[in-house]
C-alpha cells in the first residue's frame, strides 16, 4: 500500500516510521459485514480519500459503502463524507450512519 | 412574548431583522400555485383505488369493465410498473429498497394497510374516474393483520413478509419474524453503571403513530411526452429526490424528467418522498395525456406516511449527589408495511443531551399493517425523548433535586462522547437549560390541579448537497434562485444573507425556488437543513459576485483588481488607489454590464458541513380537570439553541409550530384502528389535531450561540423545538394528577382512567 494511498492498521499496531495516524471508528454495526466485526483502525492518510481508500482495499467494497451510507465526524464536527476533507495526524474519525431529517 | 440571548457581535444591517417574506402576498391573496392548482391542455384526471383490508392477498384484478367505461383512457395496476430489484440501498435510517417502494406504490402480490393502492384510472373528469374504480373487481384472501408493535413481535403474529429475516442480529434468527432489524449502540459497562448508583428508576412507555398534519394534500401533475421527455409539476420538500425516485420507479432517464416545485403547503418530513408523482406520470405515459391527481384528506391519512407509533423502556441509575451514572433504553418503532422507522434516530438521541458514563439504547424496527411510515420533524428524537425525559424527570423527584437542575447538571458539554462515539463539539445546551432557570414563569406559583412539567431535547440538523445562482440584473437588483424547497420562510432567510454579504436592501433581492433543469442540484429541505447549507452556498455565490463586481470596478477605474475592496454595497477604492475614485455602487457597476464583460452570475453547489446540533428545553404548565380529564394548557415556554435568528420572527414561528405539534402529539393526536385494522378517524374532525383556541400563547426564547463552521452562525431550527413538548406535557400532566403517566395521548379517558387508580 503507497503511502499517499493512505495506510491503514487495526487500531493499536501502528505503522512504523510514519506520522501519526488517525484513529478511525466505525459506529455500530454498519461495517460488519465488511470486517467481520473490526470497528477500529489506526490509519494515516491526508485527507478523507485516503482513509477511504486504505479501508477499501483491505475490505473490498466498503469504501463504495462508506462513501454511500454515512457521514462522519472528524474531531467531533460533523461532515458530509467528502474525499477533500483534510485527516489532521492524530485526528479521531468517526463514521456514523447518515440521518436524515423531516 | 419572545426573548432573544445573543452575544455580542458587529453590527449586520440586514440578518436579524424582520422584513415581509417574499412569498407573503401571493400566498394570502391565493394566486400562490400549490400542487393541486395546476393544470394543462387535454388534461385528465387521475384516481386511485385502495385496498379496503388491512392485509390481504391479491388474487387477481379484472380492469375490463373499468377500460370500458366512457371517457376512461387508461387504467393501471402495478403491471405498469417495472419490477425492482431487492437490495437496501443509500443512508442506514433512510435505505431505500426500491423492491418495497415500488409495492408502496402500488401493491403487487399483497396489499399490507387499508389505503395501499391496487390500481389507477385516468379519466376525462373525476366523476368518471371515480365511477371507473367502482367497476374494477379485485379478488381478495383476507388475512390476519397485526397492528400493534408489541403484537407485531410476538412469534406467533401474522406474518407481512414470509422471508423477513431480522437484520443486526447475530448469528441471524433461522425465523422469519415482523422485526426487520435490531440495532444498538453502547458505550461504557452498564452494569458496573448501575452497581454504582444509589437509585435506579424505570419505566415502560407507550406512542401512538400520529401524522404529520400537513394542511395541503399530496398533489400533482405530470406530463409524459411521445418522445421520452416528461414533466411533473408537484408539492414537495424536495424536487430532486422526487425526481430521482419517480424515474427510478418508472424506469425512466433522470435527463429526461423535469420536476417543477410547487408551493407547499405543509410537509414535516411527509413530503420527502413520492405517492402520486409516479402514478400520473405512468398513467400520463400511458394515455399520452397530461394526468393530474389530487389526494384526499382521508388518502392522505390511509395511504401517506405517518410517524409511528412505539413501545420503550428506560432504565436510568442515579447517584444521590444528582449524578446520572448509568443509562439503557429499548425502542420498539411502527414502521409500518415496509421497514424503515425512524428508531435509529431515536436510538442516537435518546441521551445525547447528557454526559452519561454507562449507557445503551437498542432499537426494533418493526412491520406492521400500517402505512410506511414517513418523517416527522425530528424523526424518531420526540418519541425516545418522551420516554428518557419522563424517567429523568422520575429520577429527579426521587432524589429530591429541581429537574431542571438536575438536567443541568448531566447535561453534554463539549468533549462529552456521544452513545454513536464522537465527542460533542458545540455549545449550547446549558443556555437553553439556563435560559429556562431564570424565567419567571418557572418559579410561577400553581393553582389546584395544575402541574408544571420541563424537558429537553436533542436533533442532529443537516448539512448536506445544495446550488444557488445570484443573477445581478442591469439596474442593480439580483436574483437568488437555489434548488431547496421552501417550507418555512427560507426564501426570505436566504435573501437576507445575500442581502447582507452584498451590502445591498433586502428588498432589492428576489429569491426563487428552480426547477431541477434550472439550478444544480439541491437535497431535501428536511433536517433543518436549508437555511445552513443552501445558505453557505447563497453566501459563497454573493462572494463570487463581489469578486466580479470588484474586477469590473477596476476596468473602469483602470486600476488592479487587488486595490479594490467591497464594502457596504460599493467598490471602493484600496491600498494605493485609495481616496483617488467615488465608491461605485452595485448598482452603478450592473448599469456597465455589457463593456464590462455581459451578465453578471455566479452559481455555487456545496456539500456543507460542520453543522451544529439543535437543542432545546421547555416549560409547560397545565390544568388537568378532574371531572372530565381535560387538559389544558395554560403556559408553554421553549428556550431553544438558533445559533443565529436570520429572521426572528420565523424561528419562533418554527418553535411555535413545532410546539404546537409536540402539544398535539402529547394530548390528542392518533390513529384508530377498528377490529378489521381499519382507520376510523382518518379527517380532521376525528384526528385532534390542537387548534388556536386550545393553545396559549407559545413563548419562545431563543438562544443564540453562533455555529463558527456558518457565515453568519446558523444551525437548524425547525426541529429540535419538537423534541421535549411530548415530554414537558407528560411531566406536566403528571405533576398535576400525581401519577405518572405512560402512554400517549393523554387524552381525556386515558386521564379519568389514570384519576381512578392508586397512586
């Protein structure tokens, strides 16, 4: 895996050499079928494409579905999910599912 | 009365004021063109036939004698309809299966409520539509229905769907049940919560489904033309998503369908999705006229989607110092016929307002023999927060502490992690609890039978996809034309936000809603979405226009684009050109359109974010009378978080309404059902909904904590003034009577029956 396509651990095994990555979690259980139950990475990326990008390619087909079905809150603010938003080093990201108001 | 917080800021001359909306006049004076208002050459007229079971399976439908019938020139079933393929796609709460939604449309091999629609006519006039359904003959095997969401679960209840199989469990049930999915979000050790508090308060609650209440049927008219092109002329909060629906319904292009937004007279999240669009348009299709169809008042309440009705229960663990260490709730939603309620929503909401150590909410999505449920301002947050508000209450008088204290010191301050894992980042919550403690009401004394109640409440907000266009027009008035729904004063919000970036009047802006070939593309005005992200959008539009305007400053004063600033609607000249020129106005720049470059236009589409929750806490006071059982409410106070008031006279409209539903919701409002799972009620007569008379005056008070990720502070208003009213009432009704009460409504027989009871 490249470095500018982000590079992804389970949460608590980090990455050699790199600078320090986000910690990314999967809210409830809409990853699951994906990971088989992991909800928790440690992934350094600069921006949102690369953590979505690192996630697909260790589970195929879920960055479509993080891409589709969630938003997520990077250091608590809420974003609709765009690959241009910036991943600080050491951030916290969350993907939640998408609401949807009345 | 209202009453506006707010810190201290620079002055705006044009954001906080309260000038006449520019839909104001043609909506009192009825030239305002809703759905139901338009129409076209050789239109025809559109009825639909529904199923008068609750449950039942279609054995066959004979349309012969219908086609017959003079002046009918189509009929239709689902056949017309391409089948869809099953699969769950789009957000998690809002999944779109298109296998249900095309049966929702237009049952195919069951009908699952009393209302679903079997078949459709289009004739040259209503009456001869109305006759034609009277001649088409359905073969019926009437089957058990079930109703309630308790009885739903029960093993041995009728089945809607022979292969459900619950989603979230796991490994999956080897049964097919009602429960479409379970889901549940936790944080913390529950149970090491609950060992460590002094008291442990619980309770099971019951909602009944209530509807939307929108004053305006669904309505439409559409227009398919022989050479694939089609037009809808409809209601909606969102003509986008109509459009995408409808085409993926009819198997249709999304190019080749132009959606028109209407007036709306009312939505709350029921106009978020299709119910006739797809119907005249397949029968438009069919006879290759333009087809019009006006629902009902009882269409609406049999065949719409209403909120649904539920079953919870909360447990809450205290410490005698007021501090809440433990929390766990299960919610059981009404989805209706097909799945998809809102209890994901009511899941994450539940306890949001507090900073809860140890807690869990677990969900039930639940089908029953009752209409798809649709949104409902807030969905899912009023009914979970009725059942937490209720048991936080309890756990308040149990340790003797003043509830609104109590809240205050639980509530969720920045940092404090939220049941779904992020930490909450905004302000805003304490305010409005604050806001409360120091009005005078709550410290107002109480008569005989009366009984003060308190609430809080917690929404999300939207931020999401949004367009705007700013048109500067040749003598200096402009045009803003985004793709949002307007459903509550948002035209005249978003005019006033470019008014005030472009320094110009607030008259001299007109705002208009475009069709979906005009303007880029616009999400639902649902979420309390609109004023925040299309509002970022009209304001980055107005920026782009001022960079424009400042370039063709500079070509006139033949200087550098960087030596011209814009400031209070003029060019004005900077840095070394300054004091060399007059200030040109926005006005005087348009007059030079054409030497200067031609039209004057930006058009910007956003994908907002950084939106900030609502939140909200109110008051009420009420007089229970003991003969009758009839509640009335004497004093209703509401404190909510606006972030910034655009137009304050519009965002207390927006807590006054929602207030106004939360009462309704609370005392009168639900569906009846007869034995045959038939709605009885299904008009405003029967269906309480409150009316001025039953109403005091709604006080607002609203708190302004700016949301710093908005241009001018905006976070949602139109529904988190919602959430606690079901709550506050029921507080307040059981402080009156001395028993808590557990189910609503509250209506009259449910309070004499509670009267009669032990304390």
């Amino acid at each position: 895996m490249s470095r500018a396509s982000g590079r992804v651990t389970r949460h608590g095994s980090r990455v050699a050499g790199v600078r320090t990555p986000a910690r990314v979690v999967f809210t409830g259980d809409f990853g699951d079928r994906y990971t088989g139950g992991v909800k928790e990475f440690a992934i350094e990326a600069k921006n949102l494409r690369g953590v979505i990008k690192a996630l697909d390619a260790l589970y195929p087909g879920l960055g479509e579905h993080l891409e589709k079905e969630t938003t997520v809150a990077i250091d608590g603010e809420i974003h609709e999910v765009g690959y241009y938003q910036p991943v600080r080093p050491g951030c916290e990201i969350f993907f939640i599912p998408k609401i949807e108001g009345g | 009365m209202s009453t506006r917080l707010k810190p201290e800021e620079k002055k705006l001359k044009v954001v906080g004021t309260r000038p006449l909306r520019p839909d104001g006049v043609p909506k009192v004076t009825g030239i305002a063109r809703y759905g139901a208002d338009y129409s076209a050459p050789g239109m025809l007229w559109g009825r639909i036939l529904r199923s008068p079971h609750a449950h039942a399976r279609i054995r066959s439908i004979d349309t012969s004698k219908a086609q017959a019938l003079p002046g009918v020139k189509a009929v239709m079933t689902s056949a017309d309809l391409p089948e869809q393929k099953f699969e769950y796609v789009g957000p998690e709460r809002v999944a779109v299966n298109f296998w249900h939604m095309t049966r929702n449309i237009m049952a195919r091999e069951k009908v699952f409520y009393e209302g679903h629609a079997v078949a459709a006519v289009a004739a040259i006039s209503k009456s001869t539509a109305e006759e034609a359904l009277r001649l088409i003959e359905v073969d019926y095997e009437v089957l058990p229905h079930v109703i309630d969401v308790e009885e739903a679960m029960r093993p041995d209840a009728p089945l809607l769907f022979e292969d459900m199989i619950t989603r979230g469990i796991d490994p999956a049930p080897d049964r097919p049940s009602n429960i479409s999915k379970r889901l549940e979000f936790k944080i913390g050790d529950l149970d090491a919560g609950f060992a460590a508090a002094d008291e442990i308060v619980e309770a099971s609650l019951k909602t009944a489904p209530v509807h939307q209440g929108y004053l305006e049927p669904q309505a439409c008219l559409a227009r398919f033309d022989p050479d694939g092109q089609a037009e809808v002329w409809a209601s909606s909060q969102g003509h986008f998503v109509i459009r995408a629906l409808t085409a993926k319904l009819l198997g249709m292009e999304m190019g080749n369908l132009r959606v028109h937004p209407a007036e709306i007279g009312g939505g709350f999240g029921g106009k978020n999705v299709p119910y006739v669009e797809p119907v005249a348009l397949a029968l438009s299709r069919k006879t290759g006229h333009p087809v019009k169809i006006v629902m009902s008042r009882e269409e609406v309440f049999k065949a719409c989607g209403p909120a649904p009705g539920s079953s919870m229960t909360v447990r809450i663990g205290v410490r005698k110092d007021g501090k809440i260490v433990a929390a766990d709730g299960v919610f059981k939603f009404q989805a209706g016929a097909f799945p998809g309620s809102p209890v994901m929503n009511a899941c994450m909401c539940a306890f949001a307002p507090y900073d809860i150590p140890n807690v869990r909410s677990v969900g039930y999505d639940v089908v029953c023999n009752r209409p798809k449920t649709a949104a409902y301002r807030a969905p899912g947050s009023p009914v979970s927060a009725y059942a937490v508000e209720s048991v936080v209450d309890m756990a308040a008088a149990r340790i003797g502490m003043d509830p609104l204290q109590f809240r205050l010191q639980n509530i969720a301050r920045p940092g404090t992690p939220t049941v779904w894992g992020p930490k909450h980042t905004h302000e805003g919550f304490t305010e409005t609890i604050q806001a409360l403690m120091k009005h005078p009401g709550y410290r107002a004394p109480l008569g005989r039978n009366q009984g003060r109640g308190v609430a809080s409440g917690y929404w999300f907000n939207n931020g999401g996809e949004s367009s705007a266009a700013v048109h500067v027009n040749e003598d200096g008035t402009v045009v803003v034309a985004t793709g949002s729904a307007d459903l509550s004063g948002t035209r005249a919000s978003l005019a006033m936000m470019a008014a005030e970036t472009l320094g110009i009047d607030y008259d001299k802006v007109r705002p208009i809603v475009a069709d979906t070939a005009s303007i880029g593309y616009g999400h639902l005005a649902a979420g309390s979405r609109t004023t925040f992200a299309t509002g970022i959008a009209v304001v980055e539009a107005c920026k782009k226009v001022i960079d424009n305007l400042r370039a063709r400053a500079a070509m006139i004063w033949d200087v550098s684009a960087e030596d011209v600033i814009w400031e209070d609607g003029c060019a004005r000249p900077a840095g070394g050109s300054k004091g060399r020129f007059e200030p040109l106005s926005l006005k005087a720049i348009a007059a030079k359109r054409g030497v200067t470059g031609g039209p004057i236009v930006a058009e910007v589409s956003v994908n907002a974010g950084g939106v900030a929750p609502g939140f909200a806490t109110e008051l009420c006071d009420v007089e229970v009378d003991p003969e009758t059982g009839q509640v009335k409410v004497l004093r209703f106070v509401a404190a909510q978080d606006v972030g910034r008031a655009i137009h304050p006279s519009y965002v207390e409209g927006q807590i006054q309404g929602g207030a106004a539903q939360g009462i309704g919701w609370a005392l009168n409002e639900e569906y009846i059902y007869d034995e045959a799972g038939r709605l009885t009620n299904a008009g405003f007569l029967d269906y309480r909904v409150p009316v001025a008379s039953d109403l005091p005056r709604i006080e607002t008070v609203l708190v302004e904590v700016p949301n710093p990720n908005h241009p001018f502070g905006v976070k949602g208003v139109g529904e988190a003034n919602i959430v606690p009213s079901l709550a506050a009432v029921s507080n307040a009704v059981s402080h009156a009577i001395g028993r808590r009460m557990t189910e609503l409504p509250m209506s009259p027989p449910k309070i004499l029956k509670a009267l009669s009871s032990e304390r």
